[in-house]
C-alpha cells in the first residue's frame, strides 16, 4: 500500500460580498465562505514529499478566482432586484416588494450552491496543469470542500416604511433616521472594540519580534558562542550567528557551510516563535474582522442617507427638508472618509498576513511594524466620532418634526 502526506490549504473569506452600495433596498447579511483544498501526495516507499507551498498558492488563488466571480453573480442579482424593488416603492406596491426578498434569496442561494463545484472543477484543473511541471502532484489527488453561512436577505426596514406611507409621510422619514441611528450607535461600539483589539494586535506584534530575536540568542549560546553582542538585526543575525558557530571550528559544524547552519537556526526560532505567531495572527484576524463589520455598517448608513435625501426632495411642503437634506449631504461625506479609512486598514492587515504567514523569516522587522503601523494612520476612531456625530444630527433633526 502507498505511503500518504497530505497538504492541506484553507481560504477564509470573512464575507463574500465587499460591496453593498449597490443595492440599497436589501439588507444582505455577511456570507461567510471557507474553502479548504487539501492535496495527497504518494510514495510506494518513504514517505511521499508534501505539495509544494508555491503550489498550494496557486490551488488557492485559483479557488479565490471562482469565489471573485460568484461574488459578481451575486451582487449582480441583488442590483437588479433592487432596482426592481425601487420601481415598486415608488408604485406604492407593498406585497409585490416584500415577495421580492424571496426571489432573490432564492437566486442567491442557487449561485452559493454552485459555487463548491466549480471550485472543485477549477482546482483540479490547476492541479493538473500543476503535474505537468512536477511529477510528484502528475498522480497527486486534490479534494476541495466549501462551506458557507448565509441567513437570508430581507428587504430593508427603512423601505418597508416608506413603501407603506408612499413616502409622504413623516414617519416614514423618521423610520429612515431611526434606523440610521440604530446603526450608528452600532458603529459606535465597534469603535471601542476596535481601539482594544488594535491594541491587541501591537502587543501581539512587538512580542513575536521580541521573542524571535530571544531565539537566535538562544541557538547561539547554546552552542556556546558567547560573541553575541554586536549582532545586526533580524533576519541578518541568523547568517551571522551560523558564520561565527562554523569559525568556532567545532566537530558539529565540520563539513557543513553557513546555509546548512542558517537552515538550523531559523528551524529553531520557527519552532519557538510558534505560539506567539499564532496568537498574532488571532489578533490580527480578529481586527480585520472588526473593520469588515464595521464597513458594512457604514454602508448601510450610507445607502440610507441617500434614501432620506431623496425623500426630502421630494418632500416640497417641508421647510425641514432642505436643512435635513443639508446634514445627510455632510453624513455622506463623513461616510466617505470613514469607508476610506477601513479599506486601508483592511488593505494593510491582508498585505500583513502575507509577511506574517512566512513568519517574518524572509524579510526585516522593519517590514512587518510599517505594515501593521499603517492601521494606525487610518484614523478610524477619528473619522468613526465625526461619523457618530453627524448621525445624531440627521436623527435629531427627523425627530423634531416626527414629534
């Protein structure tokens, strides 16, 4: 019987739909996709090589190819629903509206539901062109499972309102601004879950470094080099140290040269950084997390901002109209900055994630702490109070009149 080593890949996406500006009338929840792609290598004696890490990349990346794709499907269908949605807000047909939801729950649920098989079909695919070039994964097996979450898509509350009072009554707009308020103290929250974890994630960081420099000290005096004190930063002081240990002439280096040595080393510090990378690599899932919840939310201020300047132009006979027109115009814009904030903290925690997972071997210290200091410059907690304020404004506002 053959001997067996099986690779295995996983690609985690937090929410399969980055982009809801388009269909504001739908209250689409997170769908949550994993897609794990694991590789079987054989050997008739030993044990068989694992998969190549360059080509488990590309497995993945041809598996993030598929996911890119049905995510256009999705938002695709939830655009045109959404239109068609509009159309029947505007006629006053509530019933036809609300039957909507489920057609295009409907619809997105057959596209989740093909997802699995074409990225079965795709990898395998790529794991053929793959053999091409290496014998070893030429009779490789390749199995890829997906799993998803999705709790349904509703039609938003605020359209519900207006699409009951044809958008001429106050309540209506006050139903908008409840709603925008709601969300924003949501905001608000993850605000402050946001400033902890990026906490989280500093520590965690400065910690690894510290902890991986404390190794190669440990693998040098292990050796009983003492010599350690005017060693040049990391990754450099792995060569320098394996130089000096083969200088020292001893039996255990004879016939090995610095790479060899090097290779030790850096085996030794990976083993031992191992649980402070994991707990870093936590905290910085855990607050791109927080930032992707974050977003949608601020989208969804968004999209209803546009909803109630739009009933305010409408609205002739309000006087308040164009003073609760004005304050949504400034929301819009705090929106915007606040949106723009997240994309670059999500942007640099996933360019991070890259440095991380090769566990800052192969490149300076100084790479990873810009990488993750950039979160910082976003000035989310910043832009997050203005965004808080300017809804309390549009809120206060409606209620004046609402009242």
């Amino acid at each position: 019987m053959a001997n067996k080593t099986v690779t295995k890949r996983t690609l985690d996406v937090v929410d399969l739909v980055r982009d809801r500006k388009l269909f504001p009338l739908l209250d689409v929840p997170p769908m949550r996709v994993k897609v794990v792609i694991e590789v079987t290598t054989t050997a008739l004696i030993g044990t068989p090589k694992p998969a190549p890490e360059a080509a488990m990349k590309r497995l993945e990346a041809v598996a993030q190819g598929v996911l890119d794709k049905y995510e256009k499907t999705i938002t695709e269908e939830c655009t045109t629903f959404s239109k068609k949605i509009d159309a029947l807000v505007n006629e006053g047909k509530e019933k036809e509206a609300a039957a909507m939801a489920e057609t295009v729950n409907h619809a997105v649920k057959n596209a989740l539901a093909s997802v699995e098989g074409a990225a079965t079909k795709a990898v395998e695919e790529a794991r053929k062109a793959e053999g091409q070039k290496d014998k070893l994964l030429k009779e490789a097996q390749v199995k890829t499972a997906l799993t998803y979450t999705f709790a349904g898509i509703k039609i938003a509350t605020h359209t519900v309102k207006l699409v009951g009072s044809h958008g001429a009554d106050v309540t209506a707009y006050y139903g908008i601004a409840k709603a925008v308020f709601e969300i924003g103290m949501e905001i608000k929250q993850n605000l402050k879950n946001e400033e902890q974890l990026r906490k989280d994630l500093d520590v965690g960081i400065n910690a690894y470094l510290d902890l991986r420099a404390t190794k190669v000290m440990e693998a040098a005096k292990s050796q009983g080099l003492t010599d350690t004190g005017s060693l040049p930063g990391f990754p450099g002081s792995i060569k320098v140290v394996a130089e000096r240990l083969i200088a020292t002439g001893k039996e255990t280096f004879k016939g090995k040269d610095a790479g060899q040595v090097a290779g030790a080393i850096k085996n030794f510090v990976i083993k031992g950084v191992m649980a402070k990378y994991n707990d870093v690599e936590k905290a910085r899932k855990a607050y791109r997390e927080e930032t992707t919840k974050m977003r949608q939310k601020v989208d969804k201020v968004s999209a209803q901002a546009d909803k109630l300047m739009a009933e305010m132009k409408k609205a002739t006979t309000l006087k308040e109209g164009v003073k609760i027109g004005a304050a949504c115009m400034q929301l819009k814009t705090k929106v915007t900055k606040m949106a723009a904030a997240l994309d670059v903290s999500v942007k640099y925690l996933d360019e991070a994630q890259t440095v991380l997972k090769d566990m800052g071997m192969d490149c300076n210290d100084e790479t990873i702490l810009q990488k993750i200091a950039k979160v910082d410059v976003s000035t989310i907690l910043t832009e997050g109070s203005g965004l808080i304020g300017n809804i309390k404004d549009v809120y206060d506002l409606v209620n004046a009149i609402a009242g």
